[in-house]
C-alpha cells in the first residue's frame, strides 16, 4: 500500500515560527514521524511540500499516476481558497485524508471554510502532528478492508 502526504504553503517553517499554534518540531521531525509510523503500518510513504497551489495539482494528479492508494492532505492556506485543489482530489478518486494541526473552526472565520473537505473521506484537525498519523491508521483500515 502506498500513501503520499501533500503539505501546503508555509508548512516548511513548522517548528521555525509560531510554535505556539503549531508546535515546536519541524517538518523534518513531521516526515520522521509519519516515516515511523508507516513502516510499523507496513505502507509505503512519500513526501510532497510545496508553495504552489499548481504544484499541489500536479502532486495529487501524480499520485493517481502512481497508482497511490491514499492520500494525506494539508493543504495549509489552499484549505481556505483553492476550488483547484478540491477538483483535483474529486477528479484522482484517491481516498483522500484532510489533516491541519490547530482547528481551523475555532480560529479567524475565513479559516471556517474548507474547499477540499467535501471531496476527503475524513478530516482531522487540532490533534497536531498526532492528526497526520491517525491519517495513516485510518487510510491503512480502509484500504486494506
Ligand atoms: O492547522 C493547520 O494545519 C493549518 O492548515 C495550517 C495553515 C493555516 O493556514 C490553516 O488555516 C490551518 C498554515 C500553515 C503554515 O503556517 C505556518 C507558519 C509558521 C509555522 C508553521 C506553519
């Protein structure tokens, strides 16, 4: 079984900045984490951070390429805004995880949106860096049923 785990703009400073809603451990210790995680699941795992929202595209267009079985996404910002990402996601049929760190609902109201969620088989948030392997558990437990 193979999962990619897609992270939105920003996501590369976790740990650098705003420790406070985000936590002190960076992206590295993030794909450690999930990487640890994965091989006691006995998944493949891969990484995609990105800036870009076309970039972002391109990654879960891939993953249907791939042949991926799963995908992980925290979309960051995009959550908020990109109609392309949503249609991406619907267009792959990948079963489709959306995670974030704090819980966007109980922040700013334009963080209350969220374009992708009705295209994701499940969405976990404010469980922090825990979310993104409960995630993994949970896309494990589908696919594998
Ligand atoms: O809580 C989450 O995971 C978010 O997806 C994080 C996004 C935010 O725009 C969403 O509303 C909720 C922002 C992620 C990146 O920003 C960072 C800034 C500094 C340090 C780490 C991340």
């Amino acid at each position: 079984m193979q999962v990619m785990v897609i992270n939105g703009p920003n996501m590369n400073f976790l740990g650098i900045r705003q420790p406070e809603i985000y936590g002190k451990a960076t992206y590295n210790d993030l794909t450690d984490m999930i990487q640890a995680e994965a091989d006691r699941l006995g998944v493949s795992v891969r990484f995609f951070q990105s800036n870009h929202e076309g970039e972002l595209v391109d990654a879960i267009q891939e993953a249907y390429f791939d042949k991926t079985d799963g995908i992980i996404i925290n979309p960051a910002a995009y959550t908020h805004t990109s109609v392309a990402l949503l249609d991406a996601v619907k267009a792959v049929g990948i079963p489709t995880v959306e995670v974030h760190i704090s819980d966007p609902d109980s922040r700013e109201a334009f963080r209350h949106v969220s374009y992708i969620r009705s295209a994701c088989a499940a969405t976990i948030k404010g469980h922090g860096l825990e979310g993104y392997l409960e995630a993994l558990r949970l896309l494990s437990d589908t696919v594998r049923k």
